[in-house]
C-alpha cells in the first residue's frame, strides 16, 4: 500500500498591514481590521484582484489569560483557558469564511513569541454550552455539516492555512470560543509570563464575486481498549468509533479517567487517551461506516494530534486496500514534545466514500524504560458540497439571529 498523496505543506501567509485595533473589555479579544490599500505601483494589481473578485483577507486575534510557566508542564498538564469572541460585531449577521488559524504562546509583556513547542493544542469552536450542531446547521437551511471545532492546533503544528478556495463558512455574528493549553517541555531559567495569542483569517462573501468552496471539519480519534475502569458516558461526537481489531487492554491515562467509556457493544471501555509501554506498538482503529462522512465527497485537509515518541498516523480505505494519508511526527531533539507534525493540503482532494470502511492506524516508539501516554487523531476537512450560498436566508437582526440558536 503506497502513499495515497504526498504532504505539500503550506505556509501561513504573512499578514498584512494591520490598522484600527479595537478592544473589548471582558475577555481580552483584540479586533484588526485590515487596511486594504495598494500602492500607486500595485494599483494595476488591485483592478485585477477586483475584477477577479478577490476580496481582502481580515484577522482577529484573541488573546488567553496569563499563565506563569515556572516548571516543565508535560503534554495534557497545563491549565486550558477559553476565551469567547465573534469575528466582527455587526447588527446584521453576514456570511463569512473562515481559512486560517495561527496559534503562537507569547511572552505577556512583550508579545514576543516564545518557542511554538510551548503550545500543547488549541481550538477555535463553539463553545460546548451553546453548541448544538444540528441547531448549527439549520442557520444555513441545514445545508452544513459543522460540528463543534472549526480548527484545532497542536505542538507540531501550530498553524492551519486551508487549501486555496477553500474555506468554513460561519456567519459574522456567532460566537467562538478560542482554547488554549500552554505547557513547557524545558524547565525556564526564570519563571515566564505567557499568554496564547490566537489568529484567525476570514473573508466577507458580501466581498466575493466567486465564494470559495465551503468546507466541514471531523475529529476522527483512535480508541483503545483499556483495563477496567468506572464507566462514564463521556464522549464527544469525534470520539465514536467501533471494534478495534487488537485485544490487549492498555493501561488508561491517568489525566483522563474521566474520558473512559463503555464500548457501545457493552463488551470493553475504550478510551482515546491511554499509556504505551517501552517498545514500538502498532495501535488500529476501524471506524464505523459514515463516521468519516455523511455522504461521498473529497477530503481536502488533514492534521494531526499526536504525543510524544508517536512515529505516524494513517488513514486507509480498506474497501479499497489504498492508503489515503499517513501523518509522521518528528520528536523534539532537546526535552520530550513533538517538533513538527506534517500535514495534507490539496485542493483536487482525495475522494471519500459514506460506504467505505475506514481504519486508523498509528505507531508509538517508546524508547524510554516506562510506560508513557497516548493520544492519536486525525482532523479531517470534507468538502460540504450541499452548501449554496445563494439558499441562504439570513435573519434580518442580531435579535433574531440570537433568539434562533438560543443564546
Ligand atoms: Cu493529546
């Protein structure tokens, strides 16, 4: 079985000039607009862009609380901050669409970037109170697929940049969470003042002649069978699966005993965090049919959360025998954290299929002389081919807007 695609990794655009910094109060969420002006030399450029329909990009950054690193905080053992913001403040809710995420930890003073490895995972969301995604989906005539992550970034790989074209649609006016957890692979020679500094790059369709393909974001998670625990309910929606094909019961982590839970056969707890004894281990997942996607599309991102020593993370379809992508992980050459993660960006994309069967199948080499924790998901990016932009209906008011989802 060869590689399906190659990794073709993409850098985050540089941003560009930044103007009107607004503030709000309660949660230090920092709004920029961007300025877009082109030079007189540029000014040919510009009609072409306009002409062309191409809209200018708009960031906002979201700030995290101030953590003090002080020790090493290992992979899962910092303190997870949520921060709640809307991409613009408007009365009337506007479409727009999401394309990118960058997730640095910064020095609280300064703003000066600290190493990327002091970022654990970060996620912009909806926030778990409000979030009902078929609520969600019916603002856009329940023509979408979301669910409750639009991004999520780890140490590895700290930004998202989707494929050309493509992008999330969301409208102006919902509110996002950005979750953050900082930790510290090295012990700091003085104690540091840190903060997460969230990123986020999106685009208004009032401003696009031709809108971008719309994309939905799955969390696809390996589960193991773990050693009898309390069962506990527990679960998110990424974290359905089904009958893993090994027997041996691993030892759950203990950060996360509160995520074990009955197989849905009653016959096993599994759980998606869990502990790899010293050697090399070979961990296989089969996903339940339509748990990769509702309907036959094309996959067009992929990233990765893995912990340390993990070597790779594939995806196969075993209707078809061929591997579809297989994420490797490179270890950290001083202390124990990931440094790089690759990732899969394509905007051909990779067919994939509700009746197919798909495995996942990821390698941890544990050189240490102990047993050491676990984690192995896969984000996955589907086109969400139902969505017309032109169906869409949206409320005349903010009032009305938020009456409907419920806030
Ligand atoms: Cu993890």
């Amino acid at each position: 079985m060869g590689l399906w695609c190659t990794d073709n990794r993409v850098k985050f655009a540089p941003l560009p000039h930044v103007e009107a910094l607004l503030y709000s109060e309660q949660s230090m969420v920092y709004r920029e607009s961007i300025k877009s002006h082109f030079p007189k030399a540029l000014l040919s450029i510009g009609v072409f862009l306009f002409l062309a329909g191409s809209a200018h990009a708009e960031t906002i950054e979201v700030y995290s609380k101030q953590h003090q690193i002080d020790r090493v905080i290992k992979s899962m053992e910092g303190t997870v901050d949520d921060e709640n913001f809307s991409l613009l403040k408007s009365d009337k809710p506007e479409l727009l669409w999401v394309t990118a995420s960058r997730v640095m930890v910064v020095d609280a003073n300064t703003h000066v970037p600290e190493s990327a490895d002091m970022l654990c995972h970060s996620h912009m969301m909806f926030p778990y109170a409000n979030f009902n995604s078929k609520k969600h989906n019916s603002l856009f005539g329940f023509q979408t697929n979301l669910d409750i992550k639009l991004f999520t970034v780890v140490q590895g790989q700290t930004d998202i940049q989707l494929p050309r074209n493509f992008a999330i649609p969301v409208l102006s006016n919902e509110t996002f969470a950005f979750s953050s957890m900082i930790i510290s692979p090295r012990h700091p020679p003085t104690p540091l003042q840190v903060q997460a500094k969230g990123t986020f790059e999106f685009y208004r369709d009032s401003e696009m002649k031709t809108p971008p393909k719309p994309l939905f974001w799955r969390g696809l998670s390996v589960m193991v069978p773990v050693k009898n625990r309390d069962p506990s309910d527990h679960c998110g929606s990424e974290m359905l699966g089904s009958l893993p094909p090994q027997t041996i019961d691993a030892e759950p982590a203990k950060a996360s005993l509160n995520l074990v839970h009955k197989h849905k056969s009653g016959n096993y707890q599994e759980s998606y965090h869990w502990m790899v004894p010293p050697g090399r281990h070979e961990y296989r997942y089969v996903l339940e049919y339509g748990l990769m996607t509702p309907f036959d599309t094309t996959l067009h991102y992929i990233n990765t959360h893995l912990h340390p020593f993990a070597e790779s993370l594939e995806i196969r379809d075993l209707t078809t025998g061929q591997s579809i992508y297989k994420g490797l992980s490179k270890n950290l050459k001083d202390g124990i954290g990931i440094a790089e993660l690759t990732h899969f960006s394509s905007e051909q994309g990779v067919p994939v299929y509700k009746d197919h069967q798909y495995e996942l199948v990821c390698i941890y080499n544990n050189t240490t002389p102990n047993d050491i924790d676990a984690m192995a998901i896969m984000f996955v990016y589907l086109h969400d081919k139902n969505f017309d932009r032109r169906q869409l209906k949206l409320a005349k008011s903010a009032q009305t807007y938020n009456a409907h989802v419920g806030f």
